[in-house]
C-alpha cells in the first residue's frame, strides 16, 4: 500500500497483532439481568457450558457455567493487559491477589514466571441489561524478563490521562493507558513489562472521535517501531487522507505524525511497540523461547499449581454491593477513585 498506510486487514473475533504484541481480543456482550448468583437470569439451553464462544443472544458464557467468565487458569512467558470500557470484571490469583474493575479502568499483570487468574462478568443489575465490552491484549516478555516475579498492578480510569482536542463543536479524545502522548504521561506499567523500557516504545491508545472530528497522532521514536490501528466501531477513517473501512486493522507508517479524522465518527484502538525480536513458542497460555520452554512450563504447573489456589471455587466472584477495589498480595486494599 501506498503512503502512510502498510497494511490493511479485517477484523474478525481475535485481532492479528505483531511483535511484541501477541494476542488481542475485543469483548462486546450485551448480558441480561443478573440473577441471585450474578449470573443471567436466562435460560442456558442450548449453550455448550465451559466453551460457549458462539454468541448466542448477543453474549457468551466463554468457560464459566454459572457467572460469565473464565475460572482459574495459567499463564507463564507474558503479560495481560485488561481494559474496560463498560462493565466490570472480579479478578482472583494464586498471588492472593483480588479485584473488581471496570468502567474505563485497566488491570496489568506480568505473569512472569507463572500465575493463575479467574476474571469472572458478575451481572450486578438484577433489571439489566449489564453489557460488559473490554478489551485483553498480551504483550510478549524478552527472554531476560520471561521468569520474573509476577506483578499485579491496576490503573485506576481516574488516573488514566486522556488528550482531547474540540474544534467546531466536534470532540476527539485519546485515552493514554500506555506510552505518553503529547506531554501527557500514564501510571507506569509493571517494572518488568517491556513497556517499562523506553527502547520498547510501546503505546495503547484508545482513539474515540466524534463525527467531522480529526486528531493528530505524533511520531514513534523510532521506524523500526510497528504502530497498528484497529477501528472497532464506527468509520470510515481517514488517515492521513487514505480511508479505512469499518472493522478493519491497518499497519502505518510509524515514524511521522498522522492525522486521523472521521466523517462519521470512529472508535480505534492503536498498539504500538517496537518488536522484541526474539524466537516465540506458544502452547496455550504459555509463552516461551523454545519448545523446551514451554515443557518446562507444563513440567512446573502440574508439580507446582503456581503457588497454588487459595480460593474455595475456580470462578469466585465478590459481593454484589462491593465497590471497586483492588486487594495486592500483600494485603494492602485500595478503593478506586470516586
């Protein structure tokens, strides 16, 4: 392709990424009311309980067989990036660790050398709907960062600085939650993560504009920096006036500025990071250099669990009139915001 864009392809379930970006996945379920166990208050016939991916109704259980969600389970080589636009989610980890985030809120986890996790959709409203949409991107660990301590950290939506230019009564905004933007800087993300590199020139932006709006991304640090743009909702998209049709991914050109607008209004998640460059051996939810990586994983989880699982189910969920709140490993609580 010709100029700024390098690249174009469709969106589907699961989003192509590129190095160091290694997997992501747009979420949009339009649950019902909640019942007394915060799960829907709707028949479950039909569904295949423990793998309902098909969509039925416009939302799925994915592994849970009571509460939307997926039970405890592994994770080794990577991290997880969960942001949540409406909804929320109740975390649980072989760490101890414990939250309930949403509403424009980020959860970052360096599985680092193994934990298990449940992120459970508890269905609070019980007159609905509780439509939940997020967003889960896993961003790979260099070798030397594969075998670290785990972290949880959780960036809170108050805290999460957006840029926002209005001109002629039309608003675009960019949600900062990784990499800073036009003088504006996040919450750091895990020490170990190689967005915490400044080689790594990694960036997460969510782009929200308005119809007739245009916002201007600035250069990446460096051409050899992969910036991908995935418009989600909405569009076309001009960028750089080349247009993007809806629910389509497009490579660009990283290392000028790049004007986006929309006619008719866009949505588009931007991932950005400059490639790791170093062998990758996936088996599910490990992600290693080499096959014996990977075994070793396997080897590890089955000997050890993680550190085991301190909780009574595979699926916890927290009290219905619980308010966000993120509880780390050490037992320190923190509210979100208000």
């Amino acid at each position: 392709m010709a100029g700024v864009l390098r690249d174009a392809f469709s969106l589907g379930f699961q989003w192509p990424t590129f190095d160091p970006f290694l997997f992501c996945v747009h979420h949009l379920d339009e649950y019902p009311a909640g019942n007394e166990q915060m799960g829907p208050a709707a028949s479950l016939h039909g569904r295949e309980l423990g793998m309902d991916f098909a969509g039925i109704d416009g939302w799925r259980m994915y592994h849970g067989t009571v509460v939307p969600g997926f039970p405890g389970h592994p994770h080794r080589g990577f991290e997880t990036v969960t942001y949540v636009r409406r909804g929320v989610i109740d975390h649980a980890d072989s760490l101890g660790a414990a939250a309930r985030f949403g509403r424009g809120d980020v959860q970052w986890i360096t599985a680092g050398s193994g934990l298990v996790h449940a992120e459970m959709f508890p269905l609070l409203d019980r007159e609905g709907p509780n439509t939940l949409e997020l967003f889960q991107i896993w961003l790979n660990l260099p070798a030397a960062d594969k075998m670290a301590e785990p972290y949880f950290a959780m960036l809170w939506d108050q805290d999460i600085p957006r840029h926002v230019v209005e001109e002629a009564g039309r608003r675009a905004a960019i949600t900062v939650i990784a990499g800073a933007l036009h003088g504006l800087q996040p919450p750091p993300p895990p020490p170990r993560s190689w967005a915490a590199r400044p080689e790594g020139d990694v960036a997460i932006w969510h782009v929200r504009l308005e119809p007739g709006a245009r916002i201007d991304l600035p250069p990446a640090a460096s051409a050899g920096t992969i910036r991908t743009l995935y418009l989600f909702d909405g569009g076309p998209l001009v960028v750089a006036g080349e247009a993007v049709e809806p629910a389509t991914g497009a490579v660009v050109q990283p290392d000028v500025s790049v004007e986006l607008a929309a006619p008719s209004g866009a949505e588009v998640l931007v991932l950005q990071g400059r490639p790791i460059r170093e062998p990758v051996a996936q088996y599910g939810p490990f992600v290693m250099n080499d096959r014996a990586g990977v075994q070793q994983a396997l080897e590890d989880y089955r000997r050890t669990g993680f550190g085991g699982w301190p909780w009574p189910t595979d699926d916890p969920v927290h009290g219905r009139d619980e308010t966000r709140f993120a509880r780390y490993p050490d037992g320190r609580v923190e509210r979100a915001p208000v």
